[in-house]
C-alpha cells in the first residue's frame, strides 16, 4: 500500500510536472520545431502522428514522515501518465486540462485530491486525530517562454482539510546534451485557515490527548522550497529521472508545535518508459 505523508509530496509533484520529459532535438537547427523527444530524434517521415502520450514508470522517494517531521520514510511509488496534446493530462496527481492558451499563457482547469494524514504515520501525530481523504477543484494560469515557466495555481479541497491553497513559482529546464536535460524550480506556498488548522494547529482537546501545547495557526504563507532535477534519456523510450529538493516551513507553521524540523529535504529517483 501506498503511503503519502501530508498532503502531498513535493518531489512526486515535481516529478509529474515534467513527466512527458522535454524537447531535445538531436540537430540543433530542428530545435524551433521539435515538440518532443520522440519528435527531435526521428526523421519527418518517421515522427508519430498519435496525439496520444503515455508514459509508465516505477521509483522511490524519500521524504518526511509528515510536514514538519524530523523522521523520513522511503516511498516506492509506480506512475502513469497520460496526455492527449497539449491540452488533457491525467496522472497520479488528477486531472489537468488546459482551456486557455493564448500568447505564451495558458489557463489548466485542475482535479485533484488531498490524502490527508493519520495520526498513526508517526508517534509525534497521536492524539492529533485524522485528517480525511479530501477532492480538490482548482485552476492554474502558466507563462512559458523557453526554457522558462511561471505559474500560478489555486485549489479548494472538499472533505479533507477544506482548505484553500495557492502556490506559485518558476521553473528552467536545459538540455545539456541530446541524452541530459536538467531543471530547476523555485516555489512557495500559501494556505487559508481552515487548511493550517488542519494540518498545524493544536485545539484544547488535541493538546489534553497529545501532550502538544495548544496553538491557533493563522492563514498566510505555509513554505518555499527549491528543487534540481535531471533526466538521462537512455534511448529514445526508456529514460531515468532523479531529484533532490530542500523545501522550507515557515511563519505559522514553521512555529507549530507540532513541527518538529522546519528544513524539509526530499529525493526521488525513477524509471520510465515512454510509448
């Protein structure tokens, strides 16, 4: 059985944003219309017309054992995504569909879900109760000017934490070679209410039955983090993709009693195939 510590980690995200790798045309000259690897490395009357994308993988992360643990568990993890286009991407985070794509911006439509966390993952959580499985309803917008990317999302969860939250960030991706592409991503995030009281308040009743001090987490920014990524193509289907990230917990959540470290380090290494 799979186990996702807090809402969700960092480096699974990171990893799926660039899940359909990048372009890297094998003739420079062919790099303003390569659109994908596939594309890049095959003659014109070779490159596939299926607007169909699938991509199967299997890894591990390593990661906290909930947001603020000092302790860390190590996740194996199998993935599928699936793309039409540009336009529909459904993978192990939900769904993605872009209806918006005008001048380098692009407006996606998310569907996703929040896992929750038990008081069961680690002994630091007991006392604190669950915090149930929840659907999340969003949207992004997106900048692209390669090999630049902003962005901008917000989702609401329903069940769960019932929280809103927003995050926003940069990312770069460079091949350095036809077989080497590596990225960088820069981010931060912020919560409402109702999702810090879920996750880093302690009520009453939650400091009698844990020992924790009581404490009233108040909306605002919840983390930064800072990610470098790379992905060794190893031939024109199979590649591997690793990632090391230093995620941040700060202001209110930093100060919860229940955090235990506020520095929030995650790696992830994988293996995929592309059809």
């Amino acid at each position: 059985m799979l186990h996702f510590p807090g809402p969700r980690p960092a480096a699974l995200r990171l990893f799926l944003t660039s899940f359909c790798l990048f372009a890297v045309p094998a003739d420079p000259a062919a790099a303003a219309d390569a659109t994908s690897f596939d594309e890049a490395r095959l003659s014109p009357d070779q490159a596939p017309h299926s607007k169909w994308k699938i991509v199967v993988g299997a890894g591990g992360i390593i990661q906290p054992e909930f947001e603020g643990a000092d302790s860390y568990s190590v996740t194996p993890i199998p993935l599928v995504s699936i793309t039409y286009g540009d336009w529909v991407e459904v993978d192990p985070e939900g769904l993605a569909a872009t209806v918006a794509d005008v001048n380098n911006f692009a407006v996606d439509v998310l569907v996703g879900y929040e896992l929750g966390r038990s008081e069961d993952d680690d002994v630091r959580l007991r006392g604190l109760g669950d915090i149930d499985f929840g659907v999340s309803a969003g949207a992004r917008l997106r900048y692209e000017i390669e090999p630049f990317s902003l962005f901008a999302a917000v989702k609401k969860t329903v069940n769960g934490s019932e929280g809103l939250v927003g995050e926003f960030g940069t990312e770069v991706t460079v091949p350095l070679s036809e077989t080497l592409i590596v990225g960088l991503a820069a981010s931060a995030t912020v919560a409402d209410d109702k999702y810090m009281d879920a996750y880093f308040s302690v009520t009453p009743d939650q400091s009698t039955a844990s020992g924790l001090d009581d404490y009233d987490a108040e909306a605002g920014l919840k983390s930064a983090a800072v990610s470098v990524s790379a992905i060794y193509l190893l031939d024109r289907n199979w590649f591997v993709r690793g990632e090391a990230e230093l995620g941040m917990l700060v202001s209110d959540a930093a100060d919860s009693p229940i955090v235990e470290r506020d520095l929030q380090p995650t790696a992830s290494l994988f293996v995929g195939y592309r059809f």
